[in-house]
C-alpha cells in the first residue's frame, strides 16, 4: 500500500512591510500615523522626524526637526496633531503638525524631569512622569496653565497609561509600584513656596539673617515650607505632618501647625490605590477592552495583570 502524501503545514509568519532608517542613535519611540501612510519618531540624536511614504515606496522625512536634548518620550494626539515630546533636559515641547504632515509649529513648554507621557483626549489634560518620583498634570486644552503635581512613588515614573471610560491614571515607577489615580475628584494646585527672611508664623529669623538674628537677639533657624499653603516657616512651627491627597501628596508632608488643624478626615481621605508590581518596571500598556495591563521589567519578565477589580 503506498504510503499517505501528507500535506505540508502552512507556514505563518510575519511580514515585513518596510524598513525606515535614518536615525543616528537609538529610536526612544514611535508611532504609526492614523489613516497615513507615515510614521512620527523621536530619538537620542535629539530629532523628531515626521518619516512619509513617497511613490518610491520608501520613507522618508517630510519633518526633520533638531531638539535642545535627545528626546525620551512623546504622545501623539491625531484628532488635533498635538505632538507632545519629553526631553532629556527636563522640558516638554509641544508641536501642532499641519494637515499633510509636512510642517511642525512649536506651540510651548513646560518644565520637569521628564520620563513619561500619556494624553486625556477628553479633558485635553497632559500626564508627564518624572525622575523626582512626581506626575503633573497640565492643563492643556484649558489653557489655564495650571500644573498638578501627584506624589506617590519612591522611585522615578517609568510609564503612563489612562483609562478614559473611568478617568484613573495608572503609573508606574522603578520602585515597583503600581499607583491608580482617581482623576474624577476636584484636585487643588500646589500653592508656590514664599520667599521671607523670618517665619511667617513666629516671625523668628532664618540662619541667613544675620541684621534681625543680631538686633533681636535670636538664634537663626533653618527654613522649611508647608506644603498646603506655600508660607516659609520655621521647624517649630511646621512640626506636623499630614496627607493632602487633594493636592496630589498621597504620603504625609510636612504643613504648618495651623493647616495641620485645619485640614479635615474627609480631606486625608485617599484619592490612589497602591499596588507592588514585584518588579522594576520600564513600560506599561493598557487594553482598556479588557481591562488588562501588560508590565515589563528589567528582570526580563513580562506581567499581565486583570485590572477590572481596580480600574472600574
């Protein structure tokens, strides 16, 4: 009996559409352009480049734009073409790109150690993580030019991601955390630190003082700011701490005696969730369909976490 032909399986594998090079260094991101045939990158060797499809069939850059520092991150708003780009140096620069892509318009700045972005296409609100453990919150499509800060990580942020459907923030730091943010409560701006020679409260001298420390007769202190009203004060007079979640500060900070009595239970009342990832992750995706988050770290290790139980 002559032996069955078994046919052959089918091979399936990924096909590779085009290879865009041109980048001097490392390529930090990049983004497919929705309904273009065309890609946004930014990379080390401080350009963004906005790279199209010509009739050749190959990519290239219709934008080639230098920045003042490699670039470590961006977010890209296709419904306005709002190009958000964090900067080595510590900047976030804002672009609008014109219609056909071939024109980038610098729209403005903002300051902080930049490692992360993510956008709320919503609320028009830009999420920037940083190296100093902290998330802003700027206010973009406000135009009220009002930053957030959000404190609650030991370590510098490493990825963003928002649930939209639900309005929380979820970021995740090197620290192995894992923080939800509600973003659906009425948060409060961080007042800016006052400049005095005195405190504000007892009006005892700072040690740089010297004219008040010598007609007074006082030993100068060292100055220190309450974190809920910004007034520079002295450690006797700012010898409390508390939580001011509304203002971002999930862990207690040190405020002055008066704002530690004034501040309510229902003010402390936490606004995050904290969760340890059990790793140092270094970047995050959320499927908001599903609920899932994906987790990657440094120890080699991908994490799928079922999100649905916080993220709701």
């Amino acid at each position: 009996m002559a032996a069955e032909i078994q046919p052959k399986p089918l091979t399936r594998k990924p096909i590779l559409l085009q290879r865009v090079e041109g980048s001097q260094d490392v390529v930090n991101m990049a983004v497919i352009v929705p309904k273009e045939e065309g890609v946004i990158s930014v990379s080390e060797d401080r350009t963004v480049r906005v790279w199209l499809k010509r009739d050749s069939g190959q990519y290239w850059p219709s934008v080639y734009h230098v920045m003042p520092s490699p670039c470590s991150c961006m977010s890209f708003n296709p419904e306005t073409r709002r190009l958000s780009i964090g900067l080595d140096n510590g900047t976030i620069s804002e672009f609008i790109l014109s219609e056909d892509y071939n024109k980038m318009t610098p729209m403005k700045n903002y300051q902080g150690g930049v490692t992360a972005l993510c956008w709320d296409p919503v609320q028009r609100v830009l999420f920037s993580g940083s190296s100093d453990h902290s998330v802003i919150m700027w206010d973009i499509g406000g135009r009220k030019g009002t930053a957030i800060e959000l404190q609650g990580h030991n370590d510098k942020i490493q990825a963003l991601s928002y649930a939209q459907h639900t309005r929380q923030l979820i970021s995740c730091g090197s620290d192995g955390g894992i923080v939800i943010w509600n973003m659906d409560v009425e948060r409060q701006e961080t007042p800016e630190w006052l400049d005095s020679d005195s405190c504000q409260k007892c009006d005892q001298p700072f040690f740089w003082n010297f004219k008040q420390m010598w007609d007074s007769r006082k030993i100068s202190l060292r100055q220190h700011h309450c974190r809920k009203c910004g007034k520079a004060v002295c450690g006797k007079c700012s010898s409390k701490r508390s939580s001011i979640p509304l203002m971002g500060f999930e862990f207690e900070v040190r405020v002055c005696d008066s704002c530690h009595e004034a501040i309510t239970d229902e003010e402390r009342a936490p606004t995050a969730t904290f969760h340890d990832s059990k790793h140092n992750i270094v970047h995050v995706h959320f499927d908001a369909t599903r609920g899932w988050l994906l987790t990657s770290g440094t120890d080699k290790v991908i994490k799928l976490w079922d999100m649905t139980p916080v993220v709701s």
